[in-house]
C-alpha cells in the first residue's frame, strides 16, 4: 500500500509571547509568559496526486503548519509522516524528497541571475552535476522564464519571482510540492499564471499542498480544502461539498441603514429578528448607522422583498443589496461567524 | 554519487555563490586597497615618531621585546591578522545573518544538503580577498618602507597560514552559528575582536601585557599565528622553530571546529523549536 503524501496526528504547536530577560533568568523569576497555540491538536492526511488546500485567515497555524511539514519547526507534540517517512526522525530524506516554496520572492538571491540562483539551489539539492542543466532548464521551462533566466533577478517582476521560486521547488524533482500563499501579491494575471503552473504539476502525477487566505484559489484549484481557524481544521472536504453544508442556493449581502434623518434609530435586533424570519442571518456587523448583513437563502428573489419588509417594519432602510452565489467564504462564515479578512 | 560528495558539492557551490554576490558590487574592491595600506601605515608611522626616527637606543628596546627591529614588518604582519580575523568574525555571521534577513535562509534549511555548509562554506568564500589583502600588504610593505622578504620565509610563512587557517575557521563558524539563535551578534563581535586586538599582539608585542593576560594570550589561535609569521619572516626561526606551535594550532582547530558543530546543532535545534530561523 502507497503511503498518503502527507499524514499528521495531533499536531500541535506551541508558542511562546513576550519575552523572559536574562536578568529575569539570573534571580530566578518564574517563567511569566504567554503560551500561545498556534496549531492546536491539527489531524490531516493528504492523498497523492491531489492539490490540497490550507484554507484560512492571516494567523489561523497554516503557514507553522506547513513549516513543521518541511521540517523547519519541530512541533510540540504529534506525528507527521511525509510520503511514508517520519519527518522527525529522518528529517533529511524528507527534505530530498520536497519541494517547498515557502517565502517566495525574498528567498532568492536579486543579485544573481535566475539559472545561477537555480544552480546554486540544485548544487544543494544534491542533483546530480550532469543532470543539473537539463533539470534547471525544465524547472525554468515549466513555469516560463526559460527567456529570462539569464537576467538578474532584481529585473524579475514580482510574479517572475514567484515563478522562479517555484522552479526551484521542482528541481529535486520532487513528488510533492508545498506552496505557502503562492499567489500573495501578484496581480491578477500573474495569479492566474501561477495556479495554471500548479494545475500542470498536478497533471504530472504530483501531490500539492498549498495554503492560502484566497477563497476563489481555494475553490479553483483545490481538490479537497481544510478549513483552518484558530491552530484546528474545522472543516475539510472538496470545495462542492463544503459548500453543500451551507445549505442554501444564494447568499445576499444586504447594508442597511438604522438612522434616517431625525428619526430615532431603528433597533438592530428587531432588524435582524424580522430577517432570520425570512433566511439564515450568517453574520452581521454594524459600524456607525449602518448595519452589513449576510444572509443565506433558498431565493434571493424570494428573500429580497422580505428583507425590504422586515427593514421598512422596523424602521430601517435598505441602502444596497447584492446577491452572490455561495463561496468558501460563507463556509468559513457560517463555522466560526467571522469573515476570511477579520 | 555519496552523500559526503553531494555535500562537498554543495559546499563549493555555496562559497561560488557568495564570490558571484561579491563581484556584482565591484567597487568593494576599492576597500581591498584602501584599508590594508592606510590602517597599519598609521601605526608604523606613530611608532616610528615614538621611536625618534629609527633611533637605534629605541630599536634596541623595541627588538628586546619584540625579537625583531623591523618595525613596520611587525606591524604590518599584526594588521595583516586582525584584518583576517575581522573578516572571519564578521564575514561567516554577516552571510548568515544577510541570509536570516533576507529570507533565504529557510529555503536553504530547505534542502538536504547538510546545515553545516551554510555554517562553513562563507568563511571559504573570504578567503581570497584575505589573500588579497596580505598581498597588498607585502607589495606595500615592499614599496613604501623598503621591507624586503626574502622568498623563503614568504614560504614559511604561507605554511604557518596555510595551518592556521582551520583554526580561525573554525573561530567564524562558532560566531556564525550563534546567528541562528541570537540573530545580531555584531556587539558580541565587536567586542571579541577588540579582546583578539588587545591579547594577540597585533600592533604590540605580547611582552607588553600583564603576566595573567599573557597567559589568556596563550590559549587564542591568533597570537600563535601571528607571532610564527613574524619568527618566520623577521627572526629566521624557521619552520622547525615553529613546529610546536604549529601543532597546537591544529589542535585548537579541531577543539574549536567541534565546539562550533555542536553549539551550531544545538542553536540550530533551539531556532527549529522556537522559530527563529527566518526571524528579522
């Protein structure tokens, strides 16, 4: 039996906030600080040949996730094996069977050029001597810098980079690939061109785990996503699936005005009372007289002129509606009644 | 191919990748030139005021403790080391360090390449603008101040470097892979080499010190190094007046490289625990 690409068990990390002084240290104060989960007790098998996705917000553990999948974070407690090996005990194998992108553009060096950069990192990935050009120039053909791959790459734009940075993750030839925030920054285009990279690694046979806070990326280019908040995967299945738990065909996003005039305001809980009538409130959220709302619903066309007669009843207006199909987002929402950005 | 010859590659192509770095800021150079000519021509001129110009009462004096009255030679083979050891204390932590910073680092831990070529491979890649600056040296020394070596005691001398080399390697690794853990040793550094200026006799001989702070002299790699250059060059000791010395050197080197593998293990562990690695 093939092992899964990626299998971890209680995986948690543990870190500390604030600092201990060596004056502190010396008198023998007690250790006052804080220990933070990062990753809090995380069980993930990722099957081969699947892009799999991390799919959360900014400090949710998918990048320590990751970093402890490549052996660069030792965990505080659990087990990962990658591709069969135990990345604790053979840290080494693991690493000259990965490919790994995990800082992007800052992890090259500006002041060479691409295929020098590439055959540094090759020389370090024990590629063979005879074998280094024809592997440096399939890494550069496979994601289009052949053409530039004798320039600096301080003259790369930001989505070359990333580019070239993924090159180099394939030089080991590697059976699986992690990505962390591959596309973060680029423009539309150049995203684009990157998930269309990753895609032609999942058509060579390869596993790839990436992480992400992009919900469409998520949607589009991964197989199976986890859900990850606070350090614990709260849901993990294909993107269809996931979307089929929110139970409902649209989601409307409606920004509502409590204050009209000299009017007294309107009551924010009889607004959102008079709505969970009609729909799913999933989140609300006021800021000054306005009330944003995101409900789920069977029939925008059916829920529309509800909410405008629930708004109007309890003396509120309707300013904006928008009626969108169901995303990831509204997954996260309905899990942890939080947006992706918060 | 062997794990070892995988690794020796990656090494070599981690000291090349770090010359390739130097040669695209060219007018670094110029710093090759300067410093080795303007840093001891100072103190050779300073102790030549004191001595009254050569006066032969001083030269006496200054041969009784320093076993040479070649003045600027002594000098100049004192900068000669600290501009080496300079550039060993600073180079390999500086690459680590420019690495951490700029976010290479975790990348190269990426690879199975051995962690210890990040430790060892900059300090190989300093090692010609070192020869360069003995060079510049020894041209300087020629021109300016009529100091004439005879070519076999340039021989020996590049023997006594040539073994000494491992040890003070080995002292660049121990700073470097105090990075890993601590991030900015510069202080650290600063004051160590004012501590190697002061006890290995760069511009003075060691007879100056206090009795207890000869005896700390002794156990640092550097006084050795530049006192047998200057026997070789200036006292005619010869190699087999060295060889003591010499054997010690290499002695050191292995204390010292073992130290700085296990303090890099146990930094490189420690930074894996708590994340450090690719910290600002």
């Amino acid at each position: 039996m093939i092992a899964p690409a990626v299998d971890a068990r209680g995986l948690v990390k543990v870190f500390e906030r604030g600092r201990r002084t060596v004056w502190q240290r010396l008198r023998g104060e007690p250790d006052r600080r804080e220990r933070f989960h990062a990753v809090d007790g995380i069980d993930l098998t990722v099957e081969r040949g699947e892009i799999f996705g991390l799919l959360g917000p900014n400090g949710a553990g998918k990048t320590t996730t990751m970093k402890m999948l490549a052996t660069l974070l030792i965990p505080t407690d659990g087990t990962i094996d990658v591709l069969g090996i135990d990345v604790l005990a053979r840290p080494r194998e693991v690493r000259a069977r990965l490919g790994a992108m995990l800082s992007g553009e800052r992890s090259l060096y500006w002041k060479l050029t691409g295929r020098e950069n590439l055959e540094y990192f090759a020389a370090l990935y024990h590629v063979p001597a005879r074998e280094t050009r024809a592997r440096i120039d399939a890494a550069l053909g496979s994601v289009k810098l052949l053409d530039r791959a004798d320039d600096y790459v301080e003259r790369y734009s930001t989505g070359m980079r990333q580019r070239l940075a993924l090159a180099r993750a394939l030089l080991p030839d590697p059976p699986l690939i992690i990505l962390d925030e591959p596309t973060v920054g680029l423009d539309p285009q150049a995203a684009r061109d990157l998930r269309d990279r990753v895609r032609e690694l999942r058509s060579q046979g390869r596993t790839v785990l990436l992480t992400t806070h992009y919900m469409d990326e998520a949607d589009q280019l991964c197989d199976r996503v986890a859900i990850i908040d606070h350090g614990r995967i709260v849901a993990l299945d294909t993107p269809a699936a996931l979307k089929r738990t929110i139970r409902a065909e649209e989601v409307v996003h409606l920004e509502i005005g409590l204050v009209d005039g000299s009017a007294a305001p309107a009551d924010e809980g009889a607004v959102l009372e008079r709505l969970g009538r009609a729909a799913t409130v999933a989140r609300s959220e006021r800021h000054n007289g306005t009330l944003a709302v995101t409900a789920h619903c069977s029939s925008a066309r059916d829920f529309v002129p509800a909410a405008f007669d629930a708004a109007r009843s309890a003396g509120a207006t309707i300013r904006h509606v928008e009626v969108v199909p169901v995303t990831l987002e509204d997954v996260f929402i309905s899990l942890t009644g939080r947006a992706l950005r918060e | 191919m062997t794990l070892l010859a995988a690794d020796a590659r990656a090494f070599v192509a981690a000291a090349r990748k770090e010359l390739r770095i130097w040669r695209r800021y060219p007018l670094f150079i110029l710093s090759l030139l300067f410093w080795p000519i303007v840093l001891p021509a100072t103190w050779v001129l300073m102790g030549q005021a004191y001595s009254g110009g050569g006066n032969s009462r001083a030269l006496a004096a200054f041969a009784e403790r320093a076993g040479t009255t070649e003045v600027a030679g002594f000098v100049f083979v004192g900068y000669a080391m600290y501009m080496w050891l300079s550039n060993l204390l600073w180079g390999p932590g500086t690459a680590l360090r420019t690495e951490q910073i700029r976010g290479s680092l975790e990348a190269v831990f990426l690879t199975p390449t051995s962690r210890l070529v990040a430790l060892f491979a900059p300090p190989v890649s300093h090692l010609p603008f070192s020869i360069a600056n003995f060079v510049v040296m020894g041209a300087v020394l020629w021109l300016a101040f009529g100091v004439v070596l005879p070519l076999g005691a340039i021989l020996e001398a590049i023997v006594v470097i040539a073994v000494g080399i491992p040890s003070m390697y080995a002292i660049g690794s121990l700073f470097a892979a105090s990075v890993l853990r601590f991030g900015e040793v510069g202080p650290i550094v600063q004051l160590v080499r004012g501590m190697f200026v002061l006890a290995c006799g760069i511009t003075f001989p060691i007879a100056m010190l206090p009795g207890w702070a000869q005896v700390g002299a002794a156990l640092l790699p550097p006084t050795y190094i530049v006192d047998d250059i200057r026997s070789v060059l200036f006292r005619g000791a010869g190699l087999g007046g060295v060889a003591i010395d010499l054997a010690l050197l290499v002695a050191f080197a292995a204390l010292i490289a073992v130290v700085a593998v296990w303090v890099f293990r146990v930094l490189e562990r420690s930074a894996r625990r708590r994340g450090t690695l690719g910290s600002y």
